[in-house]
C-alpha cells in the first residue's frame, strides 16, 4: 500500500494546450493536467476535431420530466480538455448551461460554465462588444452566421459585429471585428453571473481586471470568488464605468451586485461593469486576452503569460485543436457512416468537458478550507464533481484513455475531503453544495484506480472514505444505515430511503474492492460486508427492491411509485445492484424471470419517471441494459443498447434527450458505441454489448492499447455470432479487470439476427459479487 503519492519520472507531465500551430505534441508547462503520449500508428480519423458538434445539447431532445429539462443543458463556447476557462456565448433566454439553441440573441460571453447541469451556476464576467457610446442589453443574431469547434467559436451579429473566441485552460483570446463608420465600444460586468453575483473591477491603462463572487448552485450555499485580468491590443478611447444605466467616465472603478440570469425575476441593475470604446484601426478588429484564477490576479496575469506568450489568436485556436485531436484521438476507429462518427466524437469531447483543471500554472489553488495549498509539481488539483452522476461511467472513461489526468482528478477529491472534512456529493469550484444522494466520490476514486489511475496518495483516500461512511454530512442517516442495514421509510433526513439505500451499499462496495487492490484486508471485508445491505430491502414475496420501515414491514408498494426513490421510480431502482445482479436475479426468481421483468422494462426506452419503464435520459436506468448478460440473454443487451444509442443519441442540437450531467450521459454513448461498459461501481471488467464501428482503436494513454475488429459492423449488424480474445474464442460476453489493464485483441463476427446461444452459459455471464 503507498501512503504518499509518487512522483512521475520526468517531474512533469506535458500540456497539450501550448502547442504552436501545426505543432501536435505540446511544450511542457509546470503545473499542465495532460501529458503527451504518441497517437495511435496509422490512425483511420484525421482530425477527429471535425466530427464534434459543440451545439449538441443546447436545444431540448426529450419531454421535461421535471429534473433538469428535455436539453442536454451543454454549452457551445470556446473550452480546452478540462479547461478552467470556458469563454462561450449566453442567450437572452437562460438555459441551465447558458446558451439555448432556439433563441436569437445573445446577451453576452461570460468566462466560465458548466457543462450539462441540472441547475446553474457559474456564468461570470460576460462580455458584451457593442456598437455606439452606451452599453446594449443583447444582440440578435443568425445560427447561419455562428459556428464552434473545439476550441473555437464565431458569431457576427445582425449588425455586423463579429466576435471569435479561443481558449487554453486557464485563459482565453478574443476577437472582435467592428463594422465601419460604427463607434467600436465594449462591457465587461463582474458582478453578473446565472445566478446573484457581486463583484469589482478596475480599468487600468488597456486593461481591466477585478472579480466575481458566486455560488448558489440548485439554490445551495457555496460560494466562490473568480479573478480575471483582460489586456487589450488598443488603447481605450473612451472609459467608464455604469452608474444609474450611464457611462460615467469620471471612474475607473466599481463594485456592485448583480440579479442572476436564472432568477425568474431578472432585474436590470447596472451591476459592476466597464464600458469602454477603440479605435479599432483600418482592420477594424479588437483582441482581448484574459486570464483566470480561483486564487488571485497575480494568478490570472501569470496564467495568461504562460499559456498564451505572444501566440497571435489563430495560433492559440490551433493548438487547442491540435490538443483536442490527441485526445479525441485516442478513441480511434475505421468505417462506420459520418452520423456515427459526429455521435461518438461529439459524445467523447463533451465527456472530456469536467471536472475542471482549479490550479494555477504555479500549482496554487484554493481549497475546501478556504485556504491557499499547491498541488504537486507536474500536478493539477481539479473542481466541479458532478458525483452523482459521472460515477457511473464517465469517470472511468477518463481513466481508461487519460490514466494521469483521472489521478489527478482522484487526487483533487481526496484534497477536497481532507480540506472540508468530508467527500461532498456535487462540488463546485471549491465548495460543496450537497445537491443529489448517495456517497459518489468514493465510488469515482476506486473507479479511477481500477482503471489504472494509481499515482495519487491511496492510503489518505481509504482513510477519508472510512471516516465519510459515519459522516453525517457525507452519509446522512448513516447510524440507521448501520443498525437497520437500509435507511427506513419513514425517515425524513435522506432524500428517498430505498435510493439512499442503495446508493450507499454501491459506495461500500466500491471501497471494498478499492481497499483489497491496495491491501487493507480488514475495511475490504468490513465494506463487502456493508454491500450487502441491498438484500434487506428486496421483499420475498415480490422479489422487488421495496421501501421499508423501522418496524420491519413493508408499506404498500406499487413500481411507479415515486415515493422513496431520487429521480425516478421503484422499477428504474430494482436494477440498481451492478455489482451482485446474480444474487438480485435469485431472490427475483431466477434468470428467467429477471429476464422477463427486463423485457418489459424496456418496452419503454425513455419514458420519464412516471411510468415503470427505461428512463435513459437519465442516471438510474443507465446500467439496466447490460444487466440482461447476467441473465444469460446478452442478445438483448446488444439490441438494446444498439437502440438506445441510435434512438436517444445524435450531433444535433437536440441529440440528448435529457441533462448531459458533467458528460455523464454523453460517456454512455460513447460507450455504447464501442460496445462494453464498466457495470460494476470500483472495478474494471467490461460487459460487452457489439461494437458499432468495423475497427476500433483505444489508445489508454499509458503504452496500452485494446483493438476492436468487428468486419460486419454496422447498425443494423449489431447481433455478436462469435467473438475471440487474443485469438482464442470465447463465448464470455465480458473482459476481465486484467484484458483491460494489459491490452488486447477483439475479433468479433456480427450478423444483424441473435444468436441466442452465444454467451448464454451460466458460467460465462459477467461476474457477481454477492
């Protein structure tokens, strides 16, 4: 067992975000989150970068069921991998995400979002270019006339007025294009965000600078202060800041409040905001360079200085490219239809999105104490864990193409509960907010390392994932939990008893398996133990997950109920037991029966949480497809996940039919496209479905690579008829921990009719662990 974390050999990783024009492998920079690793020999996509729609998700693609909206809630604005800085446009009409696709004006573009919530936050200091000598409250604008790409976007308003932005991780370039015979003007407001906000700024010579406090996030308590520092090729002409809706030149400071966009009773309050005007030159064009820091403005300064230096825009845009397409690009595949390939690149860059690089190139970042701390050099520490709802696949594909970078991330959530004293559910920047159920971050940090994500301190983690499971902030009703083994029905301190329940058993099922790899025998039995709570709410005389009181008994129960269940109802939580679906199959009745109850389960794919069927646009559900494996029928398995990826899944504005979650919903596609999916909450074997591309490519990132050959792939060809592991055949519709840690070879034949007996044998479906 290591107890402190291990340096890597070179003492520091690579950036893919310094890289100069054409330039694919990138500089070093202290502090970087991503190293270089070679791209794949021969790879069949060049340019993986044209396939990503970053308007996926930005216009609603399902019913709104009451938990986020029918939209992915995405945002298509200029973003680096994991960058802190997201520069991206914010319509008149607010959208968790900021950007709604069927609105036609933009109010302005703020620096930082999330990616896929269900409720906002972030959204702070937009920028707004204008024309005239007063600031403009929005600008109307053409989709014909907007574009975005990794890394990049575009828009010209119907005036004229364009506006280009680029960003690295932790700052941004902008360019602004001024019509002629116009007066070129500018805003900057650090005291608007998607929710209330305060903030100050100060105009100094070409540049301004200042904060932004916020917080708030699904009306929570955290809080955050943001800094930003904005220098200017052009001198201002003219200089001021707003009072009372006029620009008072006199003042080269202010500080204020601002109504959030989210607030439903948005005021027009003047905010903290800079208004300034060029003289843009015969070009006619602006650029502004900004940096970020969750520290100070010394850290946003030094964070511009180092990732932009003197790199004009079209050279930082490139090199963000390029670092998109290294990592794009270690998911590699050959044939299938452009749709398919816009679905799985699309999906791969908004999985790619969260958590957050949170430290500044020095290495300095706030933490959960308040307090200022430094990661390791070669190191970044990362925020904003959508825990809930990345646990269940998106974590692990991090790790499994960017084992560094999930260190990382695991380290960061170690630090956040070590500094704020417990492992909080949904972080933002470096705050909890409580938000959801259940006890994620272990499951996210035990995910990572059995996926080969090792180089962070693993005896602190096991520490701070015992003491959370008596945390009460961590684990509300824990001593219940432990009396009882299941949280009561009739309790009132959790958020639904039955997914509470089993939400915690995954959790201690995961540090189980987390303790055992690095040696702790004594918590591995102790958690294994505790997983088997889920046993206690399954009712012998249903075979159904149930509530359950103090008493013992059972109140009625019907499996569209929503009462005792987070975001979903009894029969989309009767399957939430990935880690023992054999020992849940027995006390339903057996294979035949759980076979049954799958059938008409998903004889709905989504639909929504009143009726007791699938609901795949959100989280719950999302293991349900792979269950029928264990069942002996993975037939099923590959028809529905085939049907749920080309049915709920697309590139278009309206590709998800529910909230993207961090990339949590956006990981599942992916995938569901390479056709096997990490089941089981802190372990690495992958329950295979088929593949949807004839040749696949997974550079891990770490020298390890699983090639996929499946000849007669196609959508309709989704049927496995035999399949060989490293040229032996096998009838097991699932890979070891050990396949997916060494390497491999996959060599499948498809037809599009079921075989029903490949993989049916009993001794062949997945692993349980009961």
């Amino acid at each position: 067992m290591r107890t402190s974390r291990r340096r890597r050999t070179s003492g520091r990783s690579r950036s893919l975000l310094a890289g100069a024009v054409g330039l694919v492998t990138a500089l070093a920079l202290p502090g970087s989150a991503v190293p270089a690793v070679a791209a794949p020999a021969a790879p069949g996509v060049e340019d993986p970068a044209q396939y990503v729609n970053p308007f996926t998700g930005t216009k609603p693609g399902g019913p709104d069921f009451g938990h986020g909206g029918g939209a992915g809630n995405t945002f298509p604005g200029a973003v680096a991998p994991f960058g802190m800085m997201q520069w991206s446009p914010d319509t008149a009409e607010y959208q968790h995400g900021g950007y709604q696709y069927e609105d036609d004006r933009i109010r302005g573009f703020s620096l930082t979002h999330i990616s896929g919530a269900g409720c906002g936050d972030f959204g702070n200091i937009p920028f707004l270019p204008t024309l005239g000598d007063a600031p403009a409250q929005d600008h109307p604008f053409s989709h014909e006339n907007e574009s975005a790409s990794p890394g990049a976007y575009d828009v010209t308003f119907d005036n004229g007025l364009r506006t280009e932005l680029t960003a690295t991780q932790r700052a941004g370039v902008a360019r602004f294009t001024y019509p002629e015979g116009e007066t070129a003007s500018l805003s900057i407001d650090a005291a608007k965000a998607f929710n209330d906000a305060e903030g100050s700024l100060t105009i100094d010579g070409n540049t301004i600078s200042g904060y932004s406090d916020g917080g708030g996030f699904c009306g929570g308590s955290n809080e955050y202060r943001v800094y930003f520092h904005a220098e200017f090729d052009h001198d201002f002409t003219s200089s001021g800041v707003v009072r009372d809706g006029r620009v008072d030149t006199s003042a080269k400071e202010i500080s204020g409040s601002g109504t959030g966009a989210a607030n439903e009773q948005q005021a027009q309050d003047d905010g903290a905001q800079a208004f300034v005007s060029f003289d843009p030159g015969a070009e006619r064009t602006v650029t502004a360079r900004v940096g970020l820091s969750f520290v100070s403005l010394d850290g946003a300064k030094a964070n511009a200085a180092e990732e932009l230096g003197d790199r004009d825009f079209d050279q930082v845009r490139d090199g963000t490219r390029a670092a998109w397409n290294e990592l794009l690009g270690r998911i590699d595949v050959g044939g299938g239809s452009e749709q398919d390939r816009r679905r799985l690149y699309t999906g791969l860059y908004h999985s790619l999105l969260h958590p957050n690089v949170f430290s500044d190139v020095d290495g300095n970042y706030t933490g959960f104490d308040g307090e200022v701390h430094r990661a390791e050099p070669g190191h970044a520490q990362y925020a904003n864990y959508s825990g809930w709802d990345v646990y269940r696949s998106q974590t692990q594909l991090v790790a499994l193409i960017a084992p560094d970078i999930a260190s990382d991330i695991a380290q960061s959530a170690v630090n956040q509960s070590a500094q704020g004293g417990y492992f909080d559910r949904w972080t933002v920047a470096n705050g909890g907010t409580g938000v959801m159920t259940g006890d994620p971050l272990p499951i996210m940090i035990s995910s990572a390392h059995a996926f080969g994500a090792t180089d962070f301190d693993t005896g602190r983690a096991l520490e701070r994932m015992r003491a959370g499971a008596t945390n009460e902030d961590e684990r509300p009703v824990h001593e219940q939990y432990g009396e009882l083994g299941y949280i009561p029905a009739e309790d009132e301190e959790s958020w639904g008893s039955v997914s509470t329940t089993l939400e915690y058993t995954g959790s201690d099922f995961a540090i189980s398996q987390f303790a055992d790899r690095i040696g702790d025998t004594g918590a591995r039995d102790e958690f294994q133990q505790r997983a088997r709570n889920w046993q206690n709410l399954v009712n012998p005389d249903s075979g159904w997950i149930q509530p359950r009181k103090a008493d013992g008994s059972w109140p009625e129960f019907d499996l569209a109920q929503q009462d005792g269940y987070v975001e979903g109802n009894a029969a989309q939580y009767a399957w939430m037991v990935p880690f023992d679906h054999q020992g849940l199959f027995d006390r339903m009745g057996g294979n035949e029966q759980a076979g049954a109850r799958l059938d008409e389960f998903f004889a709905e794919l989504n639909a929504g949480p009143d009726e007791p069927h699938a609901y795949l646009g959100n989280e719950p559900s999302a293991n349900t497809p792979w269950a029928y494996a264990y069942a002996g029928q993975p037939h099923k398995t590959q028809d529905v996940v085939r049907r749920s990826l080309t049915e709920l899944f697309s590139a278009e504005p309206d590709g998800l039919v529910g909230n993207d979650d961090l990339g949590q919903m956006s990981s599942w596609s992916v995938w569901a496209a390479l056709g096997m999916y990490p089941e089981a909450p802190g372990r690495a074997d992958l329950v295979l479905a088929s593949p949807l591309f004839p040749s696949i490519s997974i550079d891990r990132g770490n020298g390890t690579t699983i090639t996929v050959n499946a000849p007669d792939a196609s959508q309709e060809a989704k049927y496995v008829q035999d399949l060989s592991v490293n040229g032996e055949r096998t009838g097991k519709p699932w890979l070891s921990e050990r396949f997916v840690a060494e390497g491999g070879t996959l060599d499948y034949a498809l037809g599009t009719e079921p075989n029903t007996g490949w993989g049916s044998a009993p001794e062949d479906a997945p692993p349980s662990f009961g």
